[in-house]
C-alpha cells in the first residue's frame, strides 16, 4: 500500500489523478485536456508489470556491475 498522493494534492487544491490500472492511464490525456493550475498524477507502481524499457535497462546494469 502506499500514500494516495492525487488525494493530498487535491486537499491542498490542486488538481490530482491517481493511476492504478491500465485503464486509469488511458483516460489520462482527457483529464490534462481541460486541466488549468497546477496538477499531481501519482502513478503506483506494479511489480508484476514490467516495462521493456526498464528491463533493458535493469539487463545492462546487471552486467556493468552496477
């Protein structure tokens, strides 16, 4: 579990959107359409969800040693 940081953002009156899903994500570009002032977009991160650039990326450190 982790902090619903759109939440806060919004208890401090900025605008926020938290993405969870896939689906979440898709409905995002309408959401910056009509936006003015400032924004939060917390993005929770899900393990189980690999991303092809992180993992080439994850690849080539494990073999620089780093």
């Amino acid at each position: 579990p982790s902090p619903d940081l759109a939440a806060l953002a919004e208890a401090f009156g900025a605008r926020g959107r938290r993405i969870t899903t896939l689906g979440d994500l898709e409905q995002l570009p309408d959401f910056l359409k009509c936006e003015d002032g400032p924004i939060l977009i917390d993005v929770a991160i899900n393990g189980d969800v690999v991303n092809p650039v992180g993992a080439h990326i994850a690849r080539g450190l494990a073999r620089s040693g780093t």
